[in-house]
C-alpha cells in the first residue's frame, strides 16, 4: 500500500514537472514571438496609429496654427469641425471628385491591366521585353509623368494650338481641346445636359442638392479624367505583372479538359479564368481603391493651378486637406484633421464593403 501510494505521488509529481516545463516552454516560445515583432507593432504604433490618435484630438479644436503640441484648451470646440464641413459646399464637390477619380482609375486601370495580362501570358517571342515596357511607368516618378502630362495636354494659347495631343488634333483638321481647363463632366459635354439649378433661390437647400446631383451625374470634369488617364498608366504595369501571377498560377489541365468538351475564348475565360483570378482581382481592388482615394502627386502635378482647379473640378480629398492645412491659414491644421478622420473612415468603410463583398465570390 505505503509502495503504491509512493507510486502514484511519484507520478503525480512527475506530471506537475512535466506541465511547468510546458507552462516555460510555452512562456518563452511567446515571449520570443513578442520580441520579434515588437519592431512593427513599433513602427506601426509611432508612424500609423498614433497620428490617426493625434488627427483625430486635433481635428476637435478649432485652431489654424498653434504652439506646442496642443492648442490653447479655450480653442476645444468638439464635433464644431464635422459639422461644418458637411456644410462646406465645396467639400461635397471635391468628394464627388474623389469618387470619379477612385471609379474610373480603378475600374478602367483594373480592366486595362487585365486585358494586357491576357496578352502577355502568351508564349511569343521577346515576351520579356513587353512585360518590361509595360512595366516601365510604374517605376518612373510621378512628379516627372506629371510635368510631361501636363505638356502633352496643354491648352491652347496665342502662341499655338498647345501640347503634342492639341497639335496632332489640329494635324488631322479638328478643333484643340481645353483638356486641363475644362471644368464640365465628360458625361455633360458628351450629351450636352445642362445642370439644374433654381435661378429665383440658387441657395435653397433643394437647389443645391438638385444642382450637386446634377454636377456629379455628369461625370468627371475633362481636366480630372485626363488626370485620371495619368494614374491609369502610371498604375497599369504593375497590376499587369500582378495579373499575370494569378493568371500562371491557373493549372493548364483546366483548359485542356474544358477545350475537349468545346469550351473556347470567352466560355474559358468566363469559366476558368475569371473564377480562379479572383483573389488577385480582389487584392488589387482593395490596394488600387485605397491608392485612389490617398491620390495626391497625380492631381497636385498636372491640375492647371496645383489647387485642384479649374473650379475645383480637380480638386480631390488629399488635395483639400493640404490647401486647408499650409494654404489658407484660416481653415488649417484642425480642419485639415477633421478632412483627414472622415477620409479615414470613408476607407474603412470601404475596405470592410469590398471584403464582405467578396467573401462570397472569391475562390480562395
């Protein structure tokens, strides 16, 4: 009995030996884990969430430039700023724009690369050579592509018919074209409508949604969607190359088998292709809808006056906030903030949007 009770502590014993050199070993495999990504959640913490923090205290003072790192306690006004540029007419506007920008460079960019990927996935000869040149503006500054842009586009003047595409315009016999001082929709100038507004009252509440409707109904202005073709070609090659990863990683047994069945062109991609590049047609919507929505380069280069001109008919989220932070000194740093939290939330809106979107669809 005293041998078998001395058994029986002895093995308890060794399993309470055995559960806290678990409990250790456990303990230091985290420990290790913490330490190692310690480094991100630092840089993360310090240059991510923490000026979100920041934006956010800021954008509840009503303060164009202060001292310090706070401004004076009697300058707290609380929501004051949210409420007055949902008021702000011209904030409407450049959302409005915001929306065109992120539709056509995403929509078209992610259509034009794809159609591109098709292209180049063919087994012909220098195939390497046209990936890189597609590839090529990708890599190339967009100060640089914005100053040529602006060339290319240039409006007519006295001293001429105005940049190459207005001089190639003339050439064949048609009229130039004011592409980056145009201020109307494509959509409006394409079947000439004319906006709504009530002349008697144009300040009445209805006027102006009327007439804001109307405004953004009529599309991106000619100056925006020839910016918008400027981030569409900037962008371009490296969805392309990321296509063209989806589209190589479609086993080739797939179309082998469907081509036995008579299956061709438009049925395998509809089918095969499409299905099973999901994944990276949903990656590159969620990158390309939060690069379109951070624009800034692409517009402050090529808009005719660097303000988002003409008319504000360029004049896009990011572009808004930094004319309100170190342009107009009466809006400044809070207001700036407060534009800076609501695109913040618009993009979180979205990403949570597109991904419940594509939980459904996307084959992972």
């Amino acid at each position: 009995m005293t041998t078998g009770t001395a058994g029986l502590q002895s093995e308890e014993h060794t399993l309470a030996q055995l559960a806290r050199s678990q409990r250790r070993r456990r303990f230091r495999l985290n420990l290790e884990g913490y330490v190692l990504i310690l480094p991100a959640v630092l840089v993360l913490g310090i240059f991510h969430f923490l000026p979100i923090i920041y934006a956010f205290v800021l954008s509840l003072y009503r303060a164009p430039i202060f001292k310090g790192l706070l401004p004076a306690p009697e300058r707290f006004t609380g929501f004051n700023n949210y409420g007055r540029i949902l008021n702000d007419d011209i904030f409407w506007k450049v959302l409005g724009n915001t929306i065109w920008y992120a539709l056509g460079s995403v929509v078209l960019g992610l259509a034009t690369a794809l159609g591109l990927a098709l292209l180049l996935n063919r087994p012909i000869r220098g195939i390497g050579i046209y990936r890189t040149i597609f590839f090529l503006p990708y890599v190339t500054s967009l100060l640089v592509a914005g100053m040529i842009w602006r060339w290319l586009f240039r409006s007519p003047n006295q001293n001429g018919p105005g940049g190459l595409v207005n001089s190639l315009i003339v050439g064949v016999g048609g009229k130039p074209v004011d592409f980056l001082g145009e201020s109307r929709g494509i959509f409006q100038l394409a079947f000439n409508i004319q906006p709504v507004i009530n002349s008697a009252n144009p300040d009445d509440l209805g006027s102006k949604l009327i007439g804001g409707l109307t405004s953004f109904l009529g599309g991106p202005s000619l100056a925006l969607f020839t910016i918008i073709l400027l981030a569409i070609w900037s962008v371009v090659g490296f969805n392309t190359v990321v296509f063209i990863a989806g589209l190589q990683n479609v086993p080739k047994e797939l179309y082998d088998a469907a081509r036995v069945d008579g299956a061709q062109g438009w049925t395998l991609f509809k089918n095969i292709t499409w299905p099973l590049i999901s994944p990276t047609t949903f990656f590159l919507a969620i990158v390309s809808t939060i690069g379109a929505f951070q624009a800034f380069t692409t517009v402050f280069t090529t808009s005719i006056d660097r303000l988002g001109g003409p008319d504000n008919s360029t004049n896009v989220m990011t572009l808004f906030f930094y004319t309100a932070a170190f342009r107009y000194t009466q809006l400044g740093l809070s207001y700036a903030s407060t534009t800076a939290i609501i695109l913040f939330f618009i993009l979180v809106v979205l990403s949570i949007f597109q991904t419940r979107l594509a939980a459904s669809r996307v084959n992972y």
